[in-house]
C-alpha cells in the first residue's frame, strides 16, 4: 500500500533538495495590453519571420486576450484562425506527466520507487563513461536505480538519438530507439538495452525518457496510453479536437509548416511535415505526436492553473499540481545542459519552473512560480499562478525560435508589469 497524499508530498519535496516553488503574492497585477500583443505578433507575420500565429491568455478566470494572425496554409491563402490543428510536438509531455501523476494519485507507485520495480528491462543498467587509449567506449555499472522522479525530471541518464556528437545517440540510432514502428512496450525494451548517457542523478539531460512515462502508464493502467489519455483527461476536460492521428477529412485544417533555415521562410513538404499524423503508428509516443487547436491546449493549461479542475472535472489534486510545478532538480545537478537558456529555470515534473525573476535584458519576461514547455515547432504554453493567469502560442516554424518568437510574445504579455524583463539600458 502506498502513502498518502501528504505524506508522499513531503517525501518528494526532500528528494527535490528543496523547498516548494509555489507563487506567492508579488508587487501587483497587472493588465494585459491586447495591443501590444497584437503589434508583436503582427510584425512576426508582415516581416516574414513566420507565415502566422494563434495566441490565447487567460487572467482571473476569463478570456483576456485572443489573437489571429497571417495565414495557417500561406500557399493555399487559407487564414490562421482558432480552429486551425497544430502539431505540438514537446508540449505533449506535460500531458503525458499529468496522466502519469493521476496514476501516483491513486497509489499506484511512489517517486522514489525504482523504475525497474514496474519496467523490470531498465535493472542493472550500465553507463557510457568515454572512450580508452585505443578508442574503445568504455562503460561501468550505473550507481543507483534509475527511480520514478528521473524519468519525469530528466535525470534518468536517458537521451535522445537527435545528438549527433554524443556516442550514447549514435547506439540509439543503430538500435532504431525512436522508430514509430515499435510498441511502447518495445520501444521501453529497446532503450533500456542500451547503455545511458550519465549516471543516474548526475545531470539535467532532455531525452525521450516521456515515453518511458507513457509505457509505465499502460503497465500501471492495464490501458493502451492513447486510450488513457482520452479516457482520463481529453474526454473530462472537453478537448475534443486533442488526437495524435488527423483523419482525412480534417487534415486541411492543420496548419502549413514552415522553415526559415534558408534565410527565406519556406514550406516544408506535407509528405514531411505531417508523416507523423497522416498514418498511424504502433508507437504512442508521451514525449510527442499529438495535435490540437488552441482552446483545447488552453483548457489543459487552465485546468493546471486551477489546481487541477476545469468545469466541474477534477483531473489531479491541486497539492498535486504544486508538486509538479516545483524544482525538482538536486543542488549536486550542476549540469544542466540547455535548460538555462530559457531564464532562471529549475524542472519539476515535466515541467520547467521559473525560480528567479527575469535578470537581464535577454530573459524573457515572466514572474516567479511559473511553470512552462514548448514544442519543437516554436510552439509555447506558460502557467502563471502569481498573475493567475496563462497563455498559449501555436506557431509552426523550425528552427526552433525561443530567443526571438518567444521571448517577444512573453514580453508582450507582460508589457509595462512588474514581470517584465529588464531593458537593456538598465531602466
């Protein structure tokens, strides 16, 4: 039998090797300016940077900002709108952390547990530790069990096979680890087989540990993920266009996807750019795939600034979501690869969380206790408990643009607030 609720909480925050990150009240609310939104976004669109944009904020219970712009398909002159579907890509994750938090709810596992107590393939891993004098990698036993808290805060010692400098990656792609053939159940043999990255606990490493989350909810729900989350959050939540496969009848609603690696926005091919939609796949990917319009996402963000419910359907407990949106990541985890780049960012449970306000110019604007993701295609969601408010942006342009789209809509949002970024003359 597990602990309770409160008891687990606690056990949790002294794993974390710290303190709740909650928002607390600050200097003021502040009112969103709808036309600085727009200026922004707008200019996005008139100087080609991107093809169009949709953006949603929601403040104090209501609707306080909602925007269109350019076009979703600019070859077929088909306008942006709210009903458009956008792939999402990464900001599937917390999705996937809230549906395996709901599981934790009902006792089914503890943070601290080790994963191979329910994903018996990931016991007595080994750890890629470079390279002897002659060029053979060398690899030694991993220290500890990879436990449950890793694999939702990036800990796990897993990667990705994107990384192409990174030995562990190449394995990975020889092993065919992300291979959308593969069941979860596959996929969750598959990287375990192979050797990881780090030690257990030893760094901050973005990875395709997501999708391990997705197969340990179908061990611990007797359900098919796809199934579990439809059945446990898209149906009680009343996100209704929320999918991972686009039927032919709705695919001219998605929006065109876009690249500027060129110099020079540019349409990618729809035999490309929706090869993960238009078919379907054994794989059930927790780290990505789904598609939605934007008031479906913004039902989920509103359900987590609520605490956890929306319109009378309670998904997870509100302690719940205060956990999840906590820094996570031990004091000894100094190596944090990228996840500085988005401000003073800790991680809770598949979530990034703000923890210091914005420092200098180039941060992007936010308040302190707020909890974020984004997706691969400049996609962005935030949840600000402080402000009580959060916001959506659904975009489709790679390269990835955090520095510049996102940072700009941030900005924008809270534009002449005590949350706004500093300027770069220092005022």
């Amino acid at each position: 039998m597990k602990n309770p609720l409160a008891a687990l909480l606690s056990a949790a925050l002294l794993t974390s090797g710290g303190g709740m990150t909650t928002a607390h009240a600050q200097e003021s609310a502040f009112t969103v300016q709808d036309a600085v939104i727009d200026e922004t976004l707008q200019a996005y669109v008139e100087t080609g940077r991107i093809a169009g944009a949709t953006a949603l904020v929601w403040q104090d219970g209501e609707e306080v900002y909602a925007g269109s712009f350019g076009m979703a398909d600019r070859e077929a002159g088909r306008a942006m709108s709210r009903d458009t579907l956008f792939q999402i890509y990464s900001m599937t994750k917390p999705v996937t952390g809230v549906a395996l938090m709901t599981l934790w709810e009902d006792g089914k596992f503890d943070l601290d547990d080790p994963l191979s107590d329910y994903l018996p393939e990931f016991a007595d891993m080994t750890v890629f530790a470079g390279f002897d004098a002659d060029g053979e990698p060398v690899f030694e036993p991993a220290k500890r069990a990879i436990k449950v808290i890793d694999i939702l805060r990036h800990t796990a010692g897993l990667g990705y096979a994107s990384e192409m400098k990174e030995y562990p990656a190449h394995l990975y792609r020889e092993a065919g680890v992300m291979d959308n053939s593969q069941t979860l159940d596959e996929f969750s043999q598959n990287i375990a087989s192979q050797p990881l990255y780090y030690q257990p606990g030893g760094e901050w490493k973005y990875s395709a540990s997501v999708s391990v989350q997705a197969r340990l909810v179908e061990v611990l729900s007797g359900q098919e993920f796809d199934t579990y989350l439809r059945e446990t959050i898209f149906e009680p939540l009343g996100m209704d266009s929320a999918t991972r496969y686009v039927a032919p009848e709705d695919r001219e609603r998605l929006a065109g996807f876009y690249s500027d690696a060129s110099g020079t926005l540019e349409r990618v091919p729809d035999i490309q750019a929706y090869a993960g939609v238009y078919n379907r796949s054994a794989f059930q990917a927790g780290g990505f795939g789904l598609v939605m319009e934007i008031d479906d996402y913004m039902r989920f963000a509103r359900m987590l600034l609520n605490g956890g419910a929306l319109d009378g359907a309670r998904i997870l407990e509100a302690e719940t979501v205060e956990l999840m949106a906590t820094d996570h990541l031990p004091a000894t985890v100094q190596d944090v690869n990228w996840l500085r780049n988005k401000g003073q960012a800790g991680f809770g449970l598949n979530f990034a969380v703000r923890i210091a306000p914005p420092l200098k110019s180039y941060e992007a604007s936010g308040a302190v206790g707020e909890f974020f993701w984004d997706g691969y295609a400049s996609t962005l969601f935030w949840v600000d408990p402080a402000n009580d408010l959060a916001a959506v942006l659904l975009v489709q342009k790679v390269p990835f643009d955090e520095i510049g789209l996102h940072k700009a809509f941030r900005d924008a949002v809270y534009a002449g607030s005590a949350f706004a970024a500093p300027q770069p003359n220092g005022e």
